[in-house]
C-alpha cells in the first residue's frame, strides 16, 4: 500500500465525505453522534464501505468529537480509549470487507476547551488520542475543523512529540476569510505553508464556490500539498435535524476539476456530502495528474495579531487608577421588566459625588432577572454614570456571550466583573441546565482576546471593544490555596481590578494577603452589606457558599436584640469607616427595596 506522499505523487487523492451529518440523518433521533462508533457500529461500518466504493482513497475515522475533553463533557470519558480503538478498527474493516487499498486517516478535531491551562490540557489531549489512533493501525494523522493558527500548532507539536506519522492540517472557514485590504486570505495560506507537516488546506465552514474564490485568490499551489474539503453548503436546522442544500453531485464534480487546475493534491467533502458527492470527485479527477510546476507562491506577509488595547475613557478606571479611594454600589436588576426604580435610585447615586459608578448582579443566587448587561447599557445612556455589570459563563455560550458584550460596548458600557456564577435553580438539580462552556478565568482570557480583535476561537473580528475587566476574590475560601492560584491567573489573563467577597471582620482579609505574600499587584475593592437581622445573617452564614460570619458579630446581633438593624449599620459603618487603610475602594449592597439606604454610610 502506497503511503500518503507516494500516493500524491501519482494522483489525486479523493477523500471521503461526511460521517457525523450522514449518521445524524440516518440514527434515530436523539442518537449521540459521536458514540456512534460503540452504539451503533453496523451504520459507521456501511458507510464507510459506500464511500470506499464510490471512489475514496482515503477513510477519516470517526473521533472528531471524541477527544478526552470532548467527551469528558458528554459524561464518557471512561470510554476514551474504547471509542478511539473500536474506530480505527471500524474504518479497517471496512477496508478489508470492500477489498480496496485506502489509507485510514486518525481524525482530531479541535477541543474547544478554554480554560486556565487551556493549551497544557489540549496538548496533552491530543498527544492521548494520537498515541491509540496509531497503535489501532491509522496511516496518517488528519486534524480537521481547526479556527485557530495557535491550537493548529498545539495539536501538531503534541502528535510529533509522540509519531513519526504524516501530519494533514485543516483550518476552517471564518470571518476572518473575507477579503480585506490586508489580503488575509493569503496571509492564512502563509501561516498553513509555515506549519511542519505533509498536507495543509481547509475544510469545513462554505461550500465549493467560496472555496473556489479562496483557490483564486491563494494563486497556484501546484508545489505544495494541498486539501480542501469543502461542506455541501450551508445548513439549516429542521426539526431538530441539520439539512444541507441539495448540492448536487453534478456540481461537486465541477467543483473538483477547477480545484484540481489550482494544483489542489487531495480533495474530499465536508459537512453535508454523501457518498454521491465523493463518486462525482473521483469522477472529476480520475484522468487528471497532479501537476509539478516550480512556480513560486507570492504571498503577503502576516498582518499584526496583537495591537494594545486603548481604554475608552471611563470615570471608574480613571480613580481606581489614580489611587484615590474608590466607593461604587452594587444593584440587584428586577425580576421583571420594570427597570424605572433603579434608574432612580442610579440619578441618587449619581447626585453623591462620593461615589462613582453602579454594579450590577447577573441572575443572583441563579434566578432568572433583567440582564445586567442591557440594564447596565439603559443606565450609562439615561443616568449617566459608570456601570460594571457582571458577567458569567452560566448563561450562554461564549458565541453568545461575545455577541452581547459588543452591543454592551456600543451602548456604552466599558467595565466588567468576570464571575463564575451561582448554578441555577432549574432542571432537576442545582447547575443542571447551565452553559458553564469555560470558567471565569477562560472567560478573562475570552474578553481579553475580544479586546485584541479576536474571537474565543481566534478569528479576527472587526472594531474591537477596550472593556476594563475585573474579578472576583474570596479571602473566606475554604480552599484558600486555589483561590490565590486562579487569582494569580487571572491576573495573568488580563484583569484590572478585583473586587472581594463580602466579608464582617478584618481579620479574615488580613490572613488572605498573609498567605498570599505581598499586596495585590491590581486595586481591590472590599464588599460591605449592612446586616439588618440576626436571621439574615445566621442565613448568608450557613446558606450562602463562601460567606462565614464571626461568631463576635453573630453575638452582637443577638445581643442587640430588637436593635439588630441599627447593630448591623454599625458594624457595616465601622468596616467602610477602615477601608482606606486596607483596600482601594469599596462596593456597598444595596438593601433590599430599600436602595437608598445605603447612601447612609458614605454620609
């Protein structure tokens, strides 16, 4: 059996279609697709032997989706090693049955993992499934369906610490491909020639015309080895399903001949493409060899990536910055849509020249309330004054998170407190319906990126925002150690300022920077909440994770008896009375229905 390289040299090479979107439509609903190959092997089995006959010279094994982090999602991680066996042996039966001599390509997709270690963690998962993809029999490694230079790389550098083997490397389609005056299109195929394998191109993203004009516009490519393997189109979804356009086989064939005039060496299908669509390429290319010309690809240097964020002006990083004492309010948004309290007591807040900004809850305790997001945009506009809303990867996934921090930023809000988020009270338990697609230090790292003009999967985007970050700390947590490591990281990933867990004694704060051995290298803002009960209290100490209320305060909230709410002040008073001393500023929480309260302490 020829190799990968020999095989190109002889002819073009025709690749199989999709897997995923085919099973999708022809497994009963609510099948997992990417367990495909344990729960329902006989389908994986028969359509690898309809693309073997219609002309595939190369079978993909069906492990996209089954990285470790991938599946550690889906609750199966203990079938890692299973899953990624039982495909490569699926894929050479199915050689073995159809009696053709194909090359089976050990498929890794992208892991999508943001996190704090994200590039050790997607490393080390691809270096794993690399390691049983090649000890199963595959020929060669295909990464597949990457949207980044960087995680492309990643992935390399791990599969070649660990084999020997052909590397092919696919980018996919995105934003970023549109033309533009820095000639980006080129500027990709630079960054694909510069990666140290046997095949680069793409894949995955549009369909067979878009990938004609990137062919038109990269020029040439006769002495390099290229892939493209474009989707049947655009889908749409329908009844639960995905379905593509009826591309037809007729016009993949077209596609096939002027991708093989540009000197592509090895062309196959995407999403949406049948074992119809695969017969009509090797149709296409069956008297074509490849071409050998020596011409010389003129490509157009990589533009700069990371330019250096510029902050919008903005009232709240201007005095945390210039180190005068920093007071803001913190706002819970209604449960409903009548917003008309808060923008009042906003104009209040406003009116104190103490106090310079609003923060603002995000579904607090994980109940469903007005965004802060919007509210923070309808106050900026109508009141005037600086708003930190928060924001947490619970609620949405980081498309949608992105998609609503850039109408934020057009409605004028610039700060924001990056939290992890209480779980929500929906499902059959706490959490169960939540997003959670990364953490709250991967988001600081997302929005960062965002700030840089990059997408969470490193595509270029258009105008960029400046958002301030900020991040929580908890100086009462029970895993003290982990809570400075993340802080640290978080730090590392781009925040400007922190504002602290609430908490009723100094002394809790003072053994928080003891352990973590110098002062904090970005401002700190304390929180205060005025206790107004005994209940209260003895509540947000025993039910509210992360909070512990000293036993001295506790006992002088009894003592106080009927006075609890006037002991309560007191002790809030006293705490906002000492901050200076040990923080750049505070935030005060509001009282509940009764906001303007908490005027009193800066009085």
């Amino acid at each position: 059996m020829p190799t990968l390289q020999e095989l190109a040299d002889k002819r073009i090479i025709v690749g199989d279609g999709a897997t995923g979107t085919v099973l999708h439509n022809r497994l009963p609903k609510g099948a997992s697709i990417d367990l495909a190959v344990i729960e329902h092997p006989e389908e994986l089995l028969k359509l690898y032997i309809e693309y073997i006959k219609a002309g595939s010279m190369v079978i993909q094994t069906h492990t996209f989706g089954t990285s470790k982090s991938k599946l550690d999602r889906k609750n199966a991680l203990d079938l890692f090693e299973e899953i990624n066996s039982k495909a490569v042996k699926i894929a050479r039966e199915a050689r073995d049955v159809a009696g053709n001599d194909v090359l089976i390509a050990g498929s890794i997709g992208p892991s999508f993992r943001i996190s704090d270690k994200e590039y050790e963690i997607k490393c080390e998962n691809y270096g794993e499934q690399a390691v049983i993809l090649e000890e199963r029999g595959c020929d060669f490694f295909l990464l597949e369906t990457f949207s980044s230079i960087d995680e492309l790389s990643c992935a390399i550098r791990a599969i070649k610490n660990i084999s020997s083997l052909p590397i092919v490397a696919q980018l996919t389609i995105s934003d970023e491909w549109s033309p533009t005056p820095e000639g980006s299109r080129k500027y990709i195929l630079d960054d694909l020639l510069k990666l140290p394998v046997l095949f680069v191109g793409i894949n995955c993203g549009a369909g067979p015309d878009e990938y004609l004009e990137i062919l038109e516009e990269w020029g040439a490519v006769d002495e390099h080895y290229i892939v493209v393997q474009p989707n049947a189109g655009v889908p749409v979804r329908r009844d639960g399903r995905f379905i593509y356009p009826s591309a037809t086989p007729e016009y993949f064939e077209y596609f096939a001949k002027l991708a093989a005039s540009h000197g592509v060496k090895y062309i196959g299908g995407c999403c949406g493409t049948t074992p119809d669509h695969i017969k009509a390429i090797a149709k296409a290319v069956k008297n074509i060899s490849p071409k050998e010309s020596k011409r010389v690809i003129e490509v157009v240097p990589p533009i700069e990536r990371e330019e250096e964020v510029v902050h919008a002006e903005s009232g709240f990083l201007d005095m945390i910055e210039s180190g005068k004492f920093t007071v803001i309010v913190q706002l819970d948004p209604p449960k409903g849509t009548n917003v008309q309290n808060l923008l009042d007591l906003s104009r209040q807040i406003k009116a104190n020249p103490k106090i310079c900004a609003v923060d603002i809850n995000a579904n607090p305790l994980g109940r469903l309330h007005f965004d802060s997001l919007w509210l923070a945009g309808i106050i900026e506009q109508e009141v005037g004054i600086d708003t930190i809303p928060h924001i947490t990867p619970r609620d949405a996934s980081l498309m949608g998170l992105e998609a609503q921090l850039l109408g934020a930023w057009y409605s004028g809000v610039q700060n924001l407190l990056i939290i992890t988020g209480d779980p929500s009270q929906k499902g059959d338990y706490p959490g169960a319906s939540d997003v959670y697609q990364t953490d709250s230090v991967g988001l600081v790292k997302t929005i960062n990126r965002l700030n840089h003009a990059k997408d969470w999967g490193g595509n270029r985007v258009g105008d960029p925002p400046s958002f301030v970050l900020g991040v929580a700390i908890n100086p009462g947590a029970d895993d003290r150690k982990r809570e400075i490591e993340k802080f640290k990281q978080k730090i590392d990933a781009g925040a400007k300022f922190v504002m602290s867990q609430v908490f009723f004694s100094w002394d809790v704060w003072e053994s928080f920077w003891t352990d973590y051995g110098e002062e904090s290298p970005i401002p700190v803002l304390v929180g205060i909440w005025p206790l107004t009960s005994l209940r209260l209290a003895l509540r947000i100490h025993n039910e509210i994770p992360g909070i512990n209320i000293h036993n001295s305060v506790l006992k002088k909230l009894e003592d106080a008896g009927s006075s609890a709410r006037e002991a309560g002040w007191e002790i809030a008073k006293e705490i906002y009375n000492q901050s200076p001393k040990y923080a750049s500023g505070v935030y005060l929480i509001a009282p509940y229905k009764r906001g303007e309260t908490i005027l009193h302490l800066v009085d």
